[in-house]
C-alpha cells in the first residue's frame, strides 16, 4: 500500500493521480459514473463530450492508418481496444441520459433547472417523447375516459396540481467520495458535520449532496 | 378498503363510509375497483420486463366501469340538485355516494395508466434491447403489443433515431463494456452471402463460426441470428 512507503511517494501517488484525473478520458468516466449513480438527471457534460467525439475521431483515423500501414496486428489490436473503450463509454454516458429522460419526461419537462440541465438534441428528444406518449395514452385509454378525467398529468379537473406525474426517488441514499480535498457536510441530524478526506467513500443522502456533485464530490 | 402498492400507481385508498348503503354505489354486480386491480396485478404477477398478452378485453371492462362510475356521480349530483342542496356544503349519503363514485373512478384511471404506462415502458426497452425495428421484434413479441402499441414503439424508435442522427453516433450497439475487440460467434440462421461487415462481404452460413468485431456482431446477436462463444 503506498502509505506504506512513506510521505514522499505518498504525494507523488497523489499527483499522478492528480494528473490523471484531468485527462478527458478520466473526467468523461467520472461524468458516466456520476449520471449512472444519480437519482436525477444531472448538467449535461457538453464541452467533454465535444472533446471525446473529437478524440475517438482521431482515434479512428490512427487505427484505419496503422491498418493500411500493415503494423503489427497486435499493435492495432491495443489501440482499437483503447477505441472501443472510449466509444463505449461516450455511448454509455449519452444511453443513461437518455433512459432517465425517457423514465422521467413528465418530470422533466415541468422542472426548469432539470430542463436547462440537457443538451439541444435532448430536448428535442423529450419533447417527441412526450407528444408520443401522450398520443398513446390518450388514444388507448383517455379518450373513453369521461370528459373531467381526461388528463394525461391529473387525476381530474379538481386535482389543482399535476398527480399523475413519475417522479424518481430523491429521498435515497447514494455512495460518494470526496474529489479532491475536503468535503465538511452539514447533515441535518446530526449536530457534528461530516468530514470527508479524499478517497473516503461515504453513504449519504442524495439531498446532502446534491448540489456538490461533480465539484467537490463524485458518486461511486 | 382496497390498496395498490405500485410504485407507479401510488397507494390509493379508497374507505368507503360505514354508513353508506352499499347497494346504492355498486348495482349489486362486483366491488368497485376488482376490475381495475385485476389489470395491475397482471402487470406485477408477469416476469419483470416480460411483455404479456394486452388485456383489450379488461381494458375495455375497467372503461366500462368508469363510464357507470360517472353516470353514478352525474346522477347524484343531479338528484342533490333537484333536492335544492349545494353539492360544496351538503354531507348526506348522496354527497359520499358521488364521491365513491369519483374515487373510484380516479383509482380506475390510475389503474388503466398503469397498466398502459408500464406496458409502454417495457416497449421502450425493447428498442434499446432488441432493435428499433418492428421487425426485428421477434413474432412471440409482436403478437402481444396492441395495434396502438406497435404505432408506439414505431413513433418512440423514430424519436430515438432522430436524437442519434444529431448526435450522429449510434447509441443501440456496445451495451456491454467491451473486453475484446473482436468475439467469436456462430451463426444461427442463414444468413447467407451479400452481408458486408467492416466493409468486407463474408458468407454467414447456418452453423458457421466467425471472428468478428464486436460493434459489427451485437446487431445479429441482439436479434438472436447469432450467438457469441465464450471461454
């Protein structure tokens, strides 16, 4: 373990990996990690995710070269593996977006700071969605319904707020690590804030942290 | 008291007033709601994320039902009217026949919701675990989605491409975290010649094996043509 081998390394390790965690290709694995861990949908990552198209362009075209140069089979190989890694988690990262927002079009679409969390095409996205949600569920059931009762989000004219809406469950608890340096959380039962050291993996209310995510704190 | 626990149906309880005669609400027939849990719970008894048969017919029956609910609650009403009270302020047993009349309508409303919502959930699923054609749907699939059902997931694939177009990248393949690049696979079906992976024709065989690239295979193996050999 490198604490064992003293204060120098100690810090060396932590500037490796300092360093490490700032390439696009760790910064988009924390992206991924933290939407697929999040109740809700969270800001959409767009200048990494412009970064990493353009490296797995970049990608490609290397890998196409290095095959038409007749390089060593098992060379190619590592960097197509290196390709379809990064490819995977780029897919990866913009599939559970999308699956949250096909799960939670409702909810949404209605929430303004949830609304201005996605990209273009994303709104484009939930917007047909719900238009073909609605057509089904009209068309299938609340057409035949009785006249007051035909809402897709309320129960019926006297419901003064929208209750048929899904909503995820925020009140959870979820696995986080500090990202950098020190994280102190107030938690509301407890008198004593909670400190967190780097690399120390803590559960949590979502609500504690919610608004820390992908700054000082990701979720494992 | 009747109770659904599902999650997307929320606990909806329904206490009918003691008092209440009973035969007033309900025409004798059944209890108010039977129906309508009925439908849920062939939701919940199914294999998680199997598709069942759509119950048109007990569809039909629970909108049957919520018709008769509201005639109920027109009918009260009107009567409460007739009689010269106001319908806000009166509590005799036809302001609380009215109103189990529109709860159980709302519980039957729900109850529908559900049932077309978490069916239309699974449909969802299938573009992403299948493909996003009707017809890759296998035909045991596609015999137990509604005529509406398969416009659905026609209409829903089609807003799921149009988001690939503009992120111009193809999100329906790598939905496992790549080992290798390349996977062993054998064919299933014949496939026969003129299929072009990786830009290379190749003859597909029933039976035979190939080394292919995994992004190239998934499509086939997604649709059951061919499967992958491991160890």
């Amino acid at each position: 373990m490198a604490e064992d081998i003293g204060d120098g390394s100690t810090a060396e390790m932590d500037d490796y990996e300092t360093l490490m965690s700032t390439t696009d290709a760790e910064l988009l694995k924390t992206a991924w990690r933290n939407e697929k861990a999040a109740p809700e949908i969270l800001q959409f990552q767009a200048p990494l995710v412009k970064r990493a198209k353009e490296q797995i362009q970049l990608m490609e075209e290397t890998v196409e070269e290095y095959e038409e140069s007749g390089m060593d089979p098992l060379t190619v190989s590592l960097y197509q593996m290196d390709l379809d890694r990064a490819q995977f988690l780029l897919r990866s990262y913009l599939r559970v977006r999308l699956q949250k927002l096909e799960k939670y079009m409702f909810y949404i679409w209605k929430n303004e700071s949830l609304w201005s969390r996605l990209s273009d095409p994303e709104k484009m996205f939930v917007q047909r969605c719900i238009d073909d949600m609605e057509k089904h569920l009209e068309e299938t059931v609340l057409s035949k319904l009785p006249d007051n009762y035909q809402s897709v989000r309320r129960q019926s004219v006297i419901s003064e707020e929208d209750d048929m809406v899904p909503e995820p469950q925020l009140d959870t608890f979820i696995a986080c690590k500090a990202r950098n340096r020190f994280v102190s959380l107030r938690l509301a039962d407890s008198e004593r804030p909670l400190e967190m050291e780097r690399h120390d993996v803590s559960f949590v209310l979502y609500k504690v942290i919610e608004d820390k995510i992908g700054a000082d704190i990701d979720l494992v | 008291m009747v109770s659904v626990a599902r999650p997307d149906v929320g606990p909806i309880r329904v206490e009918p007033d003691p008092t209440l005669t009973i035969n007033r609400i309900s025409k004798g027939k059944e209890m108010h709601g039977r129906l309508g849990s009925r439908l849920v719970k062939g939701l919940a008894s199914g294999e998680k994320g199997q598709l069942t048969h759509f119950n048109d017919e007990l569809l039909n029956e629970v909108i049957k039902e919520c018709s008769e609910n509201f005639l109920a609650l027109q009918s009260l009403i009107r009567k409460m009217q007739e009689e010269g009270l106001d319908f806000q302020t009166t509590r005799n047993a036809d302001h609380y026949g009215a109103l189990i009349n529109h709860l159980s309508l709302i519980r039957n409303k729900r109850c529908l919701m559900a049932y077309v919502y978490n069916r239309a959930e699974m449909i969802q699923n299938l573009a992403w675990t299948v493909g996003l054609r009707l017809f890759e749907l296998p035909e045991e699939i596609q015999e137990k989605l509604s005529h509406l059902e398969k416009d659905y997931f026609k209409r829903h694939s089609a807003a799921l491409e149009s988001y690939m177009s503009k992120v111009d990248l193809n999100l329906n393949v790598d939905m496992v975290p790549p080992k290798d690049p390349y996977i062993k696979v054998r064919v299933l079906d014949d496939l026969g010649e003129g299929i072009v992976v990786s830009d290379k024709a190749a003859n597909f065989a029933r039976h035979s094996m190939h080394f292919l690239k995994r992004t190239d295979a998934e499509p086939y193996i997604s649709r059951g043509l061919m499967e992958e050999l491991t160890g």
